[in-house]
C-alpha cells in the first residue's frame, strides 16, 4: 500500500488517521509541524502527502507551495471546515483534493485511492479510454505536447511539471476537442467525487493548468470557459 506522509499538529488527529491507514495496510510517517514534514518529504519519500493548513511555526499553505516547487506528489488538504477561504488558497497553491475533519477511515481511503489514480490516469477504470489514442503517438496541439503512454505534457520543447490532478484533468479534457463539460462532470471524472459538488476544486485547478500551459493565462487557447456550464479545450490548429 502507499507510503503516506501526515503533517498534523493534533495528536488526536494524528492517532485517528494514522489508525485508520494502517489498518488499510498504508505505511504512515507523522511530522507535527511544516518544518518537520519538509524533512520527512525527504527523508521518507512518501507517495501522498496529507497536509494540515493550521499548524505551529511554517503553515500549511507555505508547506503546499514548497512541496510545489519542485515535487509532483498528490498532496490533500486536511481541513477542520469546508468552507474555509484557506481551502481555496491551498487548492491555489498546489493541493490536489482536501478532506473535512474529522473524517473516517472509509472517506480517508476512498480520497486517497482518487487520488493516486491521477498519478497514472491512463491506466485502469474509466480513465483507461483516455489512453486511446497512446497507439498513434504524442498528440500535438499548437506548441502543446501530450504523450499519454509516457504521461509527459511538453510546452514549445519544455517538460511542464503538472500535478496529479492538473495532468488528469488536461488528458480528460484533451480526449475530446471541442467537447464541453460541467464542473459536476469533471468533478465525477478527474476527482471522482460523484456526490461532493465541490467547484472550487475545477476551478482551481483550471487556474494552476493555465497558468503552465497558456502563453497568457488570462486570454487561454487551450482550456477555454464556456460562461454559465463549464470548460473545452480547444480546439488547437
């Protein structure tokens, strides 16, 4: 089972989830503070990482964005309230999900299974229809490079480092040019969060995909909003 990484401050919390995910068979690192989890990213190599907002010294948010700076691992968000404006911030700085404590093991489970199927979303499930098209080779759309057997996305020759999420979301959306869907449909499709509703996760992770893929995000070519419904992409010539 994945190795996981807990950056929480509560020793309850703490004893609860790790309880939780090792009964699952999950390998558990705790750290109680930002600097202390930095060091266990390294030390440990978790494959998912769940990251407290509120803890002592460095927060959340700014452990989010320096994981960001240069790893590619699903983080997910704990959260003490859904309608936290620090949920949006974190989901703006990186994080691929969050969950709302407190939380039992089943959600705990089932969001961190969504989750690492994002890391390898041409394999398995319903996402296995977006590897269709491997057999023919990388896609090219304008300056865009998707190669969905090797799960690389380059930009004018550049590797673009994406997220789990972020990657999902472009290899979902660029199976169908043209094709517009709702948020509720990406939420099923990208989060499989079938009953969640929650739009901030869409958006945000629209925002953090145009920020790397668009030459000027503000004016997008590639994940286009369709006011009122959802997103398309493209088409690209």
């Amino acid at each position: 089972m994945p190795r996981v990484l807990l950056i929480e401050d509560d020793l309850a919390v703490q004893k609860g989830v790790t309880l939780a995910l090792r009964r699952r068979g999950h390998e558990v690192e705790v750290a109680a503070s930002g600097e202390t989890g930095l060091l266990a990213l390294e030390r440990h190599r978790p494959e998912l990482v769940l990251l407290d907002l509120m803890l002592p010294g460095m927060s959340g948010l700014e452990v989010c964005r320096r994981i960001r700076e240069s790893k590619q691992i699903p983080i997910i968000i704990l959260s003490a309230r859904d309608d936290d404006i620090d949920v949006v911030v974190g989901l703006e700085a990186g994080a691929d999900d969050y969950i709302v404590k407190p939380a039992g093991g089943e959600v705990l489970e089932a969001r961190i299974k969504a989750v690492l199927r994002r890391v390898a979303p041409a394999h398995g499930g319903a996402a296995a229809d977006l590897a269709v098209q491997a057999a023919v080779g990388p896609e090219r759309h304008g300056g865009l490079v998707i190669d969905r057997t090797a799960l690389i996305v380059t930009r004018d020759g550049a590797d673009l480092p994406l997220a789990p999420s972020e990657l999902k979301l472009l290899l979902f959306l660029s199976a169908a040019p043209g094709q517009v869907y709702s948020r509720q449909q990406l939420l099923e499709q990208v989060w499989e969060h079938s009953f969640y509703g929650d739009d901030r996760l869409v958006d945000a992770c629209v925002m953090r995909l145009r920020a790397k893929i668009e030459d000027d995000p503000r004016a997008p070519v590639y994940v286009r909003t369709v006011r009122g419904f959802g997103y398309r992409f493209g088409p690209v010539e």
